[in-house]
C-alpha cells in the first residue's frame, strides 16, 4: 500500500510537472500561432495583430481553456476591431461577451451566449487605450478612455450598440454573424431585427430581417419597420427593404414607406439624404397621401426636412369630412424651411389638381352637403405655402403655366328651385393665384392670368359666357353668405367655391354668349369684342371699353363703351353707335347710327338715342328714319320714332322711297318745291313702322313732301310695297314675282293724311280732312266733311269746293265729285279767277 501510495504521488507529481510544462510551451507557443504580442495580467491574455505597424485587431480574454481537438475556450471576451485606411484611421468597433470559442486552424470565435457589439466607438487616446478597450472596460457607455484614466469624456451619440446571440467572428474575413434576435440602440433610438452580418474591413451591418426601430426624434415618437437593412459606415448610408417610418405628434400619424430606401448620413451620423424607389408613399395622417416611384429628401443639420423630390408619376389623395383633394404630375419639388414646414412646391409633367369642399356648415342637423370644386390643369405647377398658427403649412399663392386651365364649380343654393350649378373656368399661358384665410381654411382670393387667357362662366339656368383676351385679373369672393334652406338653416358659401367679385380682361377680348334654349330650337348666340372688359359680381354686369362690338345672328353693333347684364342679357352702349342688321340673305342691311342704345333682351327691343343736334338715324336703302330716339325691334320688324320728351313737334324726320316720278315737263329741284324726286319726306312727331303690314303710321301733327307736293295734316300713313324681283337680283322665272322683303324696302304705293289737311303744289294749295296719295301715278284724293268741305285754290284757275277733289301732278284740272252718297244738300263751288 505504501508503495502504491508512493507510487500514486510520484505519477501525480510527474502528471502535475507535465501539464506545468505544457501550459508554460502553450504560452510560448501561442503568440507565434497568432502572430501577436501578448500582454499577461492575472491569468487574463490579450492578443494583438498588426499589419504594417498597424493594429488590425486585439484580442483580450480573463481565461482561456485548450481543449484536445485544439480550440479553446475563451472567458470574459473583448474584440477590438480598428479601421483601416487613411479614410477611416480612429473607428474603432468591439464585441464582448461571457463565452467564446475560438477555433485558430478555421480562424473563428464563436459566441456561446449573450454578446455584445460597440460599432463605431471613440477612438482610443493610446496603446494603453486600445489594451483597456480589448479588457473591456466602461464598454458599454461609450466612453473614450486613454492613458491614466478608465473613463474619461463623454457618452458618444454616434455610437451604435447591438445586443445578441450566437455570434460568429470569423478572423480571416473580419465578418461577424448571427442569425439570432438582436437589440440595438442608436442616438436614443432602440431596435430589434432577425439575424446580422457585419464586416469589420468594409464597416457594413447587415440586419436580415424584422428590422424595427423606435425612439424619439424632434421631441415625437418614431418607428421605423423594415424587411431588410444594410448600414454601411464607411459611405456613411444604409440600405432599408420594404421600409415604413412613423411619427407621431399628438393625434397625427404621419407616415413614409417605400420598397427600397437608401439614407446617407453625414461625418457626425445625422441623416443628410434620402433616396426611396418603388411605391413611395407618404401621409400626413389628417388624411393626405402621396405616391411616387421615386422620392429624394434632404436633411438639414437639425434632422429636419430641406427639400424633398418625387418623380416616376406622382399621385396625391386628401380625404376628410369637409374636404377631398387629389392631383397628379410626372413630377413634384418641395422646400422645407429651417423648421421643417413646407414653403414651396413644384409640380411638372401633366398636371391635375382636384379639390371638393364642403361649404353647407350643419346647424340643425338636416342640412345636406354642398361641394364646391376646383380643377386645374397645366403643364407646370407652382405652390408657395406659409405655416399657419398651428404650425402647419397654408397654400398662399399658385403660379401654373403651358395650357394652365382653372375650372370652379360653386353648387346650387340651397333656396333655388331648378337651378343647377354655377361654374368659372379660367385659361391661360401662366395663371397665378392668391389664397387667403376665410372662416379657418383657405380659400381662392384672386388670379392673374397672361397669354391667350380665356374665361367661361356658367350661370345656374346654363346659359355660357365666354371671354378671351390677351391678360386677366379674377378677385373671387370670400366672405360667407346667409340662406334659407327647407326647414333648415345653412351657411352656403357659394363664394368660397369661387364667385366671382370682380374679373379684368384686356388686349383684344372676344365675348361669346350662349343662351339656354328649349329642345330642338338652336341656342341664341352673341357676340361681342373689345380692348377692355370689366365684370362685377355683385351687380353682375360686364362693362366693355375701346373698340366696342356686339354682333348676334341678325347684326352687328359698334359702340365706344357698353355695360351687358349677365342675367338679363340687356346691354347699354354709349359713344359713336353703329348698328348694321341683315333681315334675310337677299335683303338689303339696315344702318342705325346714334350715341347710345339700349338692347332689352326679353323684349327683343333695341332703343338707339341721339343728342341735341344729332339725332339717331336708321336707313335701308334709300329709306332713312332721323329721330332722337329709335326703338327698333327685330323679330317683330317694327320701329317706333319719337322725340326725347312729349309734345316734341317735328322730331321725327323719314324718308321713303317713291315710285312715281314727278312730270317731264316740269323742273326738278328747289323749283319744283322739292328737295329731291322719287321719294317721299315725312316729318312728325312719332312714327311707328309695321314691316309685316308694311304700314308706315306717323302722328301729332306731320308734313309729307314728294316730288309731287308738299302734304300736312295730323296724322299720316305710308303703305309700302315691296321691291321687286329684278331690282333685288331674283331670275325671272323664279315662281315668285317678289324677293323676301327688306325692312322698310320697296317704295310707297300711297300716303293717307288725315286732320286738317294743308297740301301745297307750285301755283295751287288745298285743304281738307283726309287725302289720299297714289305716288304711282301721283292722284291726289282729297276729302272733308259737310261743315269742312276739301277746296282747291288755284293760283290761276280759282277755288274749287266739293265733297272730293280729285287732281294729279302737273295737271291743272280738278275732278270733282260728291262722293258714293253724291253728298246731298252739298252744292259744287267754283270760283274762277277771270284775267283782266
């Protein structure tokens, strides 16, 4: 027993001197196997390994256990992992952890447990720095240490810590794995993902899937969700899959996602730019979206949004009770202010905007809604916007150019009773518009247009006004206005949806009317051109200057100014009025000139004025009408001439013409007593013509002179009959021996003058009751009463009396009869004048 006792000591001696001399040839041996310097404190080791006098990484264990298949086992690990390069000398990254496992044939440590990752850590002061980082002290703060002290400066924001399990490092490569859950913190921001990879030589993390990050940023909540992500530190940009970012700010959820995003950052870690691709969308969380292939956003120092850019077709969706917007352009620019609230936007490509309002407010309940619109379209888009007291941006003023097209749409009042919709639309080269704030929300205040600018309104019973012109200047209404509704009471804001208060156009306007008009019957259009046009809303009159004409179906008028009523369609022209109307293609026009007018729509009644010393005058062929006022209405071919004011003797001047011919052997001119031949001249205080009866009826006292004499009397009546069919161009065999008649065309056929008739010829005059002239072969009839009886006196012959007086130009005898009933108890009277 005794010497197997011995014999037990001296094996166990000899085994303890064998394993003492293995563990001395093991620390001698290991630093050749790793070609580093080894630092030895208490049983802990560390290893370092340079190339080119340049330590590439430091190895640092408390304890380290050699197993038989020739790893080993390492305790309370730190790896210290130092940039290279002249780009990137002071990054430093480390993993520590409990456990390892290091395999030098395969060149791999292995984590057993938890570990740990510090990624872009303060760079060590010195070599005593860089061993404490390899021991692992103050890890975890990211605190930069350095000779003499452990813990020296302060917490690094740029620091990017990982938390996981299962890591492998594998030397060769310098890549460390997992494919393990992982935590990381960032800048105050926290995060989780499934599995990792990262490369200590290119500096990039890879986070395979599951990626979300949470946190504060600007004082709000944030989360940001990803499929996949790469942070490359050493181009200082990650790379994010199926990227979605949320924040927060009391009950708004604003949202950015896209497929892939790409996100630099600068030297101190803040984000700089942005890059997304692949149904981008962000949301504003009140309800708007926009969606783009393609987006680019720039930070400012402060994190906060510079500029931002979405391209590859843009599409925007705004949602809410009260209002609905979309729009869409190839391409949208915005600019951020140095808060980070958008102040400028920039659309190109196509561009649609479309924006519903609801202008009913509700006040019992009942009341329905009414939507007001605006769609514009245009080639490009500008919008300058301003942070309202909420701090959210407002839309102020609007520039669109290339084919830019406003159109409004305000809904039918409440109160009106098959009245539709009003509209206004607006075109031009470039429109630029003014918004301003009305009952808490904005609204269109004005816009200016240029170039080929149009304007279009329709009013609620349909009928379309259209104007073009070179410029245009559009104030809108914003103020709210109150209406009754069907046992309801409502806020209707038609003006908000775009009344119009005042609108400005100039530079060569053209003016189109068109009227409703019943099934089957064509829409009453007008016309009208000027230099200037001025629309009020209010009163809903347009007032045209400089150049002024109005022209419809049946006639043109010139004018220097004229004010049109929208409503109503009448008009008011002032200032050198011209007036040409076409009755019929084969009928001769009708002039009118005068110094104002007045066109009555309803009535179909055109009222031309003169002034003192220049009446109107209206003309057709070689009839003529000179009064101071003419009402000429044009469906029912009548005109009534008159005087200014009652009791206007002889205001009235017409010429007609005649169809007799005064005689061969008598001479025309003053001579004769008249003025001109072949027409008939009639003055009296008013005249109302009758185209369809061809009756002339002239009234308070009138003189008609022919080339037959000189008539005068209290009333007058001219019958005309129509030209005709050579004298208005129709061939001969046409089945009809008259041309459609002219507005007081033809000639006279006979002129009947009633009460207290004075007819005067060279050497003779008459008088009488009423007298009847033939202008065909220039008969006279004249007649009186009993107690007045016609009488002829004769310069030469005598007097002649009796019931009628028949006589014909130039011809000195006088038939004389007493009429159908030979006029009992009257007696024939001649007095005849005997030559001395």
């Amino acid at each position: 027993m005794l010497a197997g006792a011995g014999l037990l000591v001296l094996a166990t001696a000899a085994f303890l001197g064998y394993g003492r001399f293995r563990a001395r040839h093991f620390l001698t041996e290991l630093p050749k196997k790793l070609g580093a310097d080894i630092r030895q404190e208490t049983n802990a080791y560390t290893y370092s390994q340079s190339v080119k006098g340049r330590t590439v990484f430091t190895v640092h264990a408390a304890k380290t256990v050699q197993h038989s298949d020739g790893k080993y086992t390492l305790r309370d690990v730190g790896i210290v992992l130092y940039g290279q390069g002249s780009d990137q000398p002071n990054r430093v990254d480390r993993i520590y952890g409990n456990e390892f496992e290091y395999d030098p044939n395969a060149g791999v440590i292995r984590a057993m447990g938890e570990v740990h990752l510090d990624l872009q850590a303060p760079a060590a002061a010195d070599a005593k720095g860089k061993m404490d980082y390899a021991e692992g002290k103050d890890l975890k703060n990211g605190r930069e240490v350095g000779s003499g002290s452990a813990d020296s400066g302060e917490k690094d924001e740029r620091l990017i810590h990982v938390k996981t399990n299962g890591l492998v490092f594998m030397r060769q490569l310098g890549v460390a794995a997992t494919d393990q859950d992982i935590e990381f913190e960032y800048g105050g921001l926290t995060g989780h993902a499934r599995g990792a990879e990262y490369s200590s030589d290119s500096g990039v993390l890879v986070l395979e899937s599951a990626v979300k990050v949470t946190g504060l940023e600007g004082g709000k909540p944030i989360v940001l969700t990803a499929a996949h992500a790469e942070m490359d530190r050493l181009n200082r940009k990650a790379l994010l899959t199926q990227a979605k970012y949320v924040s927060v700010g009391g009950a708004v959820r604003q949202t950015t996602e896209a497929q892939h995003a790409v996100i630099y950052t600068r030297v101190d870690g803040s984000v700089e730019r942005l890059e997304a691709q692949g149904a981008v969308t962000v949301t504003d969380g009140s309800g708007g979206r926009a969606v783009g292939d393609r987006a680019d956003v720039v930070m400012n120092e402060l994190g906060r949004p510079q500029s931002v850019r979405m391209f590859g077709g843009v599409k925007y969706v705004d949602d809410t009770p009260l209002r609905r917007a979309q729009g869409e352009a190839q391409e949208a620019r915005g600019t951020f202010d140095g808060k980070g609230i958008l102040e400028h936007v920039f659309l190109s490509g196509a561009v649609a905007l479309h924006e519903s309002e609801n202008v009913a407010k509700q006040q019992t309940g009942n009341a329905k809604p009414l939507w007001s619109e605006r769609q514009l379209n245009a080639g490009t888009v500008e919008l300058s916007l301003a942070a309202n007291d909420a701090g959210k941006p407002k839309l102020q003023d609007a520039k669109a150019s290339g084919d830019a097209r406003l159109n409004v749409i305000d809904p039918a009042r409440p109160d009106a009773k098959g009245q539709g919709s009003t509209s206004s639309t607006i075109t031009g080269d470039l429109l630029t518009a003014h918004f301003v704030k009305s009952a808490g929300t904005q609204h269109l205040s004005e816009v200016h247009g240029q170039g080929h600018t149009t304007l279009k309104r329709v009013n609620e019973a349909g009928a379309e006004d259209t104007s073009s012109g070179d410029s245009l200047d559009v104030k809108f209404k914003t103020g709210f206005e109150s209406r009754a509704a069907a046992k309801e009471t409502v806020a209707f804001a038609g003006a908000q949806g775009g009344q119009i208060a005042t609108a400005v156009q100039q530079g060569n306007v053209v003016m189109t009317r068109r009227a409703t008009s019943k099934p089957g019957e064509a829409p009453d259009a007008q016309r009208a051109t000027a230099k200037r046009v001025v629309y009020d809303g209010d009163t809903e009159k347009t007032a045209l200057s400089g150049g002024v004409e109005l022209s419809d179906a049946s006639g043109v008028l010139w004018a220097d100014h004229a004010t049109m009523e929208r409503v109503t369609g009448d008009a008011t022209v002032e200032g050198g009025v011209k007036a040409s109307y076409l009755q019929s293609s084969q009928s001769e026009v009708v002039h009118v000139l005068a110094q104002r007018a007045e066109l009555k729509k309803a009535a179909d009644l055109t009222s031309f004025y003169g002034v003192a010393g220049k009446p109107a005058r209206l003309w057709q062929g070689g009839s003529q009408v000179e009064a101071p006022v003419l009402e000429f209405t044009q469906k029912q071919r009548r005109l009534v001439a008159h005087g200014a004011a009652q009791g206007t003797s002889m205001a009235v001047h017409t010429v007609l013409v005649s169809s007799g011919s005064a005689s061969s052997d008598r001479p025309a001119g003053p001579e004769a007593g008249v003025r001109s031949p072949g027409v008939v001249r009639v003055g009296s205080r008013e005249m109302t013509y009758s185209d369809e009866k061809r009756e002339a009826d002239f009234t308070g006292g009138v003189l008609v002179e022919s080339a037959d004499g000189k008539m005068g009397g209290q009333r007058a009546t001219a019958y005309l009959k129509p030209a005709s069919a050579e004298k208005t161009g129709a061939k001969k065999d046409s089945p009809t021996t008259t041309a459609p008649a002219s507005f007081m065309g033809g000639s006279v056929e006979r002129v009947v003058v009633t009460g207290q008739i004075r007819m005067e010829q060279p050497g003779r005059s008459a008088t009488g009751e009423q007298l009847v002239y033939t202008a065909a072969d220039g008969l006279f009839v004249l007649t009186g009463s009993p107690g007045a009886p016609p009488k002829v006196v004769d310069e030469v012959k005598g007097t002649v009396t009796g019931m009628e007086l028949r006589f014909h130009t130039g011809d000195e005898s006088v038939v004389i009869s007493n009429g159908a009933n030979n006029a009992e108890g009257l007696k024939v009277h001649t007095e005849t004048r005997v030559k001395r």
